[in-house]
C-alpha cells in the first residue's frame, strides 16, 4: 500500500490474509509512505520481483503517466488504485486498474440494492468518480453531486453525462434532495460528513427539512462504525452500510488481479475486522 497517510490502512491485514489462505507463504503486503514528489522515481526502481501496488491518494492521478496501458474502470474514472504487470511479448509493462467501483458495486448489493433509478454523491473527489462509475453499473438514471463548489464537482458531472447518466450539482447543503434518493454514497474523508450528519439529526440545514424515504447509503469511512452520518442516517429509517464492505471487495479484486486466483473473501473479512477491533 503506497500513498500519504496510509497509517490507518486496513489493506496490510486484508492481503495478507488472502495470501496465507492461498498459501503464498513467499507474498508480502507492507505499508510505504510515499508523496507525489517522491513516488516517480521510486516507481522506475522496481524490479521483477514486484507482482501489484495498492495506491492511495495523493497518487490515484500520480500514476497515470506512468504506466503503459490502463484498464477501462482506469480509464474512465481517471484514477488508478491498482498497479500490475504483464508480459506481453514486447516486455513487461504495467497496467493501471481501478476495483474501487467494483468495491463500490459490491457494498451496495451486500445492501440488498441491486438497481438504482437516482442517486446522491457527496464529494468530488477521485472516490465521488468511482461512485459515479459503479452508480452506472447499478443502472442508475439520474445522479446529485452534492460539493463545496460547482467547479470541484465538474469532472464528476462530466463523467456521469459521458456515460449517459442525467447529472447535476447541488451545494452540500441540500440534504432535503437525500429524501427519495435510492442510494447515497458519502464519497468523504473521515470528519468530513459529520457537520451534515448533526443537520439531518436536527432535521435539515438552511431551513430545507430531510423528507422522503431514505433509500442505501454508502459511507466510505470505515473507521469508528458507525460514522456520525452512518448513525443519522439509520435514525432517519435507511440502511447505512460501511465503507469496510467497499475496502474488502476492492481488495479482494486485487487479490485476484495480482495472484490470478480466487480470492478468499471470508478469510479477508475475519482479518479485517479483527484489525479495526
């Protein structure tokens, strides 16, 4: 796992059980701090012995010029959480992939939610484009971007837009359009959604009451479940599910992408859990 801050991250505990259940007692998966600035030249020392990356932010975008081919999911969402090589002839080459929308994809069917009509984002960050990537693959129609400004959550729009999706900007503060949503995913860092979770516990912000029937949301943060948002929104009658679900299925995609076997999802779920405690 490679990015800055990783010291919170569970991906140590959820690889490296996969690779004891598959018995790849050689495989290991550490933490390593690295920035923008000094993640380039790190990446062109690498040798063969290296068979996947797990990136975070700051280098979902980092990586992108530097790698050879990038996989659809890579592609459209203009981020890359995952670094593996082929040999395809020619030399080895990396490729750039990206499972947090099949994470996302999975959290929300673990939900019970296997078809969105409309769909609220809360940020608009790489995570808020994922979302969006995985809102379409549920068959989602019409998707909020709900940001701090219209211009951060531009690529967010275009995106959906690019995929045929009817799209459109909100201030964060009209958590009345949560009501009816069939699914809300808090694409947030940690601390980041708690302001909105006292104003839907109080019943709106700005004098815009929550109204109608809260459907799924997904609240990335992992850590410390349930969330302030996790907690409001289970008062307000919906299903909140954790971004732990999200983090397994991303990595068990890894997994599989980076061993070519199946990954042992149960195994990874234990260990995972038993890290956060």
């Amino acid at each position: 796992m490679l990015g800055s801050p990783i010291s919170h991250s569970l991906s140590p505990a959820l690889h490296q059980a996969a690779y004891d259940e598959l018995r790849l007692h050689d495989w290991a998966y550490e933490r390593i701090e690295k920035d923008a600035e000094s993640f380039p030249a790190w990446f062109a020392d690498l040798d063969d012995s290296w068979r996947g990356l797990s990136l975070t932010m700051p280098l979902k975008a980092v990586v992108i010029g530097l790698i050879e081919r990038l996989s659809p999911s890579a592609s459209t969402t203009g981020a890359v959480n995952t670094v593996t090589w082929v040999d395809d002839g020619a030399g080895r080459r990396a490729v750039g992939d990206n499972t947090d929308v099949h994470g996302i994809v999975q959290a929300m069917l673990s939900a019970g939610l296997d078809r969105v009509h409309s769909a609220c984002v809360l940020g608009a960050g790489a995570t808020a484009r994922s979302s969006v990537v995985a809102l379409s693959q549920l068959g989602a129609e019409r998707v909020t971007v709900l940001a701090r400004s219209r211009s951060r959550a531009q690529s967010a729009i275009d995106l959906a837009a690019g995929l045929g999706i009817t799209a459109a900007y909100v201030p964060m503060r009209r958590l009345d359009l949560l009501g009816g949503a069939d699914a809300v995913i808090s694409a947030l860092p940690q601390g980041a959604a708690d302001s909105l979770a006292e104003s839907l516990r109080d019943g709106g912000l700005d004098g815009n009451p929550f109204s109608g029937t809260a459907g799924v949301l997904l609240d990335v943060v992992y850590q410390s479940w349930p969330t302030p948002l996790g907690q409001a929104w289970n008062a307000a009658g919906g299903v909140a599910v954790s971004g732990f679900e999200m983090l397994l299925h991303q990595a068990a995609a890894q997994v599989q992408l980076m061993t070519g076997l199946e990954p042992p999802i149960e195994p990874m779920r234990k260990a995972g859990l038993a890290a956060l405690g």
